[in-house]
C-alpha cells in the first residue's frame, strides 16, 4: 500500500509539470498546481498561468484561497513594465477580488498603491482606457468592503483613497472618460460614501471641486448601469448635502424629471428606483422650492399611486420594496409641511385623502421608518384642522336677545365636531378625530422605537392646543385609552423630546379636575415632574411647574414659586 501511494505520488507530480495537464486538473477543482507554476515557473510559464487564472470561474472559498496563496505576486506583476504581463494580472485581481473576502485579503497585499498609481498615470508608462476599466472594477471590488481606508497609505506623500486630491483625481476621470469607467469610478465613489468613516471625506471633496451639477447629470444618461451608480451615490451624499443637492435639481433642466420616471418604472421594485426614491427622501423637507417642482412634475400623485398598489400587494415583493416604500412615504410627507403656504399642497391633500393614507400606513407594524413618518404627516395634517375645519356662523342675538336671555340661545347645531367645533372630515379638514386616528396614534406610544414615539405624540399633542376643545379632546382621549399611555411616557423618561412633549401633554391633561383629583396620590408622576422642574430646560420647567399646580405637589425649594409667592 505504501508503495502504491508512492507511486502515485510520483504520478501527480509528473502530470504538474505539464502545463496541459495542469489545465485540466485546474477544471476539476484542483488550483495548487496553477498556482506553484505561477509562484514558481519560467517567466513564460507564469504569465501563461496568470492568464490562466483569469479565465477560471471560481467560487468565493477559492478566491480567498487563491488571493492568499498568490495575491501578493499578483500584486508585484501589476508592477511589471511588460504591458501584457500587467493585463494578465488585472484579469485575474478583477476575478478574485469579486468576493469580500478574497478583496480584504489584497488589501493586506498592498493593491491600492499599484491600482490607483495605475488609474491616474499619464505618459509614457499609462495603462490603455481598457485596462484602466479593469483596474477601475478591480478598486470597486476592493472599496465595496468595509475596511477603514482612512487608514491606508496609497502613495509617496501619505495619501489616503478618501484624501481630497485623490478623490478630485477620481472626479475628474469620471467627468473625462468613456461610460463604462465611468461607471466604475462611480462605483468606487459609491462604495467610499456607504461607510460612515469615509463620507464625510468624499462629501468635502465633492463639495470643495464643485462637481455637484456633473454628478446629477449623470441620472440622465442612457446606460443603466452608469445611470445606477450615479443615483446610488446621490443617495448616499443625499443626507449629507440634501440642499446642495435640492438646488442643483431644481436649478438643472430635466434631472428631477428623469429620477421620477425611474421611480415609476415597472412593476418589480428594483435597486435604482429604491436608490431613486432614497434620494429624493433625504432631501430637506421644508424646501418649499423642491415642494412646487414635486408638485408640478406630478411626483406626489405618482408617489400616492405606487404606495396604494404596494398596500393593496399589486407591487411584486422582493428586497428593496421596504426601502423603496419608505422612501415613497417620506416624500409624500414633504407635501404636509406646506399646507398653509401652497394651496395646491391641500387641494391635492383632499382629492387624495392624505389623512386617511397615513392614517392606514400608522398601522404598518415592523416599518418603523413609515410609522415614524406617517405619524409626523398626520401631525402636519392636524395643524392645519383648525384652519380648515367649517366652523358655522351664530346669528348675532340682537337686541331682545341682549336683554331678555331666553330669546338669545343659540341653536343647536349637529353634527359638529366636538374638538373644532366646525363641520370636520377627514378628507376635507384632515381631523384626526373623525379620521379615527387617534387610536390609531395611542397606540404607537408604547413603540418600542423613541421616534415613532416622538412623532406620534407630538401628533395627539394637536388635540390639546389652546385653538382647539381641550376638555373634549381630554375626553376623546379617555374613550381610546389613551390618558394613562401618555402618563407612561413622561414616566419612562426613554428620550430628552419625550420627556419635554411628555410633560406640555400632561400638564395639559391635569388641568381637567377628575385627572388631576387621580393622580393627585400618584407619588411616580409626581417625582417625575419635580424632575422634569429641576433638570429641564426653562420652558420644560414652566410647564412642569404648572402641572405640579394642577396636583398640589409644588416642591418647596421652586425659585419659581417663591418669587411668584
């Protein structure tokens, strides 16, 4: 048996030394001789298996094998001045470093130094445009990882990748090559901006080159891919430099335009409509220029149209539908900050019941993104009840009226609403009373997320303002549930908006007789106001000062009281 395995010992290493044989044996998953004529064959026989290499369709374990056992003389042949020794090698870097983890590995080879030296040299020594792609795909590979590249030397001078003289190089190529290294380059700058660590380098760079209004003109081009990675790096500067990047599409002939047709493509949600409505998301909300622009090109109509067939499963579910979903409500929310400044904001509002929409979409359990937004639309909604509601008009009781009371009552008039004391409607005056929502918005408050929280009690904060009933808005909320969940959420103290939202509402709930009497003996809601006095901010501790009022429980040591004693 010994001599049997001897045997064919021998026999393996004599088929290695054939470069046919090797081939072959390559085919059917066995790389080590590839890989020991590369580290150890002829010139000849190297770059024949480097080329080799290239061709191979490998699976992801065997790239990271291979960047391990020959990562670092690929690395030293992309060094070569033979340019078809260099091609090779960037053939093969571009088939290992498609997997994360084989990348990783030829960043601790040192590829970046070589690969950018090779995307920005000019003369005599310069790579051909179509390898610059290759190495341009390669360095997109290796970006799209997450290894903190603030911290890698690239160059002579101690240059990082995000450094702004690399990234005004790489900006520079993208405005002055053809489509497909552009795409690349972007690519590059995609991956860059998805780590928090690094884009607040390109946003600097980007910002200090002015190469705002080319980046956006690239959401016109007709290549998909190109087209992609554009929208999907404006979606990653979007929070970042939103205004920057409002103006510039509002100031640009036909972007806006171009990234609300991709938002209406198809039936299937794809990547490019997620990113595409990402982008429009995260740019400010209170621009009332971008407002009017959305308005006039019909995005919120499109926008309400796609978040009705997504509720109504008429919209093919895959990854991105929850990214692109929320986007959509996040844009459509834009509308609600302008009511009282563009009438074609409430006309729209109507015909589409607005408050009704977000009403349902409050509902969304699990999307804490669309419930968060959702409950900030109706707050918006809310606000503008009180201007919208119809109030009617009382016939002055004259004379006789004045004098003689029984000929001055007032009739009644039904079908009023008891918050607004006007003819109110969901559709038409966006009341969240008669839209019941209030339930609805009661029941985020024990969300296990702080700014669903947040936003819907600033929404159920509308009821108890001073234009409006507030002991029937009291009431109302009784009738749901909703007096002691908003006790609750001054107790728990979760957030500093809470607990300053938290006390303006429960001030304004003891000023009914019945709930201050209840709560008069409650010892937690009472230490959580005499906390909310000493730590808050002055307008917190007014308030909070009012409420222990309402409750008998002003604490002796209030500088407050005493100077009002």
């Amino acid at each position: 048996m010994f001599l049997l395995l001897r045997k064919l010992k021998k026999t393996l290493e004599n088929l290695q030394k054939c470069e046919k044989n090797v081939r072959q044996m390559a085919e059917n998953g066995r790389l080590q001789p590839v890989l020991a004529l590369l580290l150890e064959g002829s010139p000849e026989t190297k770059l024949a298996m480097v080329s080799y290499l290239g061709e191979l369709v490998l699976s992801n374990d065997m790239k990271v094998f291979v960047a391990k056992m020959v990562g670092s003389s690929l690395v030293d042949v992309m060094r070569s001045v033979n340019m078809q020794t260099r091609e090779a090698a960037l053939k093969a870097l571009n088939q290992i470093s498609s997997c994360e983890a084989s990348a990783k590995v030829l960043i601790e080879m040192g590829i970046l130094p070589p690969l950018v030296k090779d995307l920005f040299t000019v003369g005599v020594n310069q790579l051909p445009m179509r390898l610059k792609e290759v190495s341009a795909t390669v360095l997109a590979n290796v970006v799209s990882t997450d290894c903190d590249f603030e911290s890698i030397p690239i160059g002579p001078n101690d240059e990082r990748l995000v450094s702004e003289d690399i990234i005004h190089k790489l900006l520079h190529l993208i405005s002055n090559t053809g489509p497909n290294i552009e795409c690349k380059l972007l690519q590059v700058l995609v991956g860059l901006t998805a780590s928090n660590t690094t884009v607040l380098s390109v946003v600097a760079a980007i910002k200090s080159s002015g190469a705002t209004i080319s980046l956006i003109q690239f959401i016109e081009a007709p290549q998909k891919d190109l087209r992609l990675a554009s929208i999907k790096l404006l979606h990653h500067l979007s929070p970042h430099m939103g205004q920057e990047l409002a103006d510039a599409l509002c100031g640009t002939a036909g972007q806006l335009g171009s990234l609300i047709r991709v938002i209406a493509e198809n039936s299937v949600v794809t990547e490019e409509q997620a990113a595409a409505v990402g982008l429009l998301a995260d740019l400010p909300e209170r621009d009332l220029g971008l407002t009017q622009r959305l308005l006039s090109e019909g995005a919120f109509e499109l926008v309400i149209s796609r978040v009705v067939r997504i509720r109504q499963g008429e919209t093919r579910g895959n990854r991105f539908v929850t990214p692109y979903l929320e986007g959509l409500v996040q844009v459509l929310s834009k509308l609600t900050f302008f009511l009282g400044d563009e009438p074609g904001a409430v006309s729209l509002a109507r015909e589409n019941n607005l408050a009704a929409l977000f009403t349902d979409l409050l509902q969304m359990n699990g999307l804490d993104k669309v419930q968060m937004v959702s409950a900030m639309a109706l707050e918006n909604l809310s606000q503008e009840s009180k201007r919208l509601t119809n109030v009617p008009d009382v016939p002055d009781p004259g004379f006789c009226g004045s004098i003689f009371p029984c000929f001055g009552q007032q009739p009644v008039i039904s079908g009023l609403c008891r918050v607004h004391h006007g003819k109110c409607s969901s559709k038409e005056s966006f009341c969240l009373l008669e839209g019941r929502a209030v339930g609805k918005l009661v029941a985020c408050l024990d969300h296990t997320n702080e700014k669903v929280v947040e936003a819907a009690l600033a929404a159920l904060c509308t009821l108890l303002e001073d234009e409006v009933d507030i002991e029937q808005s009291v009431t109302v909320l009784s009738e749901v549930d909703g007096i002691k969940p908003i006790f609750d959420v001054l107790l728990e103290k979760r957030t500093e908006i809470l607990r300053q939202r938290g006390v303006w509402a429960v001030e304004r709930l003891l000023r009914t007789e019945d709930i201050a009497y209840e709560i008069s003996g409650d010892l937690n809601v009472a230490t959580a106001l005499v906390d909310a006095f000493q730590h808050g901010d002055y307008r917190t501790r007014q308030i909070a000062e009012d409420a222990l009022k309402h409750v008998d429980k002003i604490p002796k040591f209030s500088g407050i009281f005493q100077k009002m004693g």
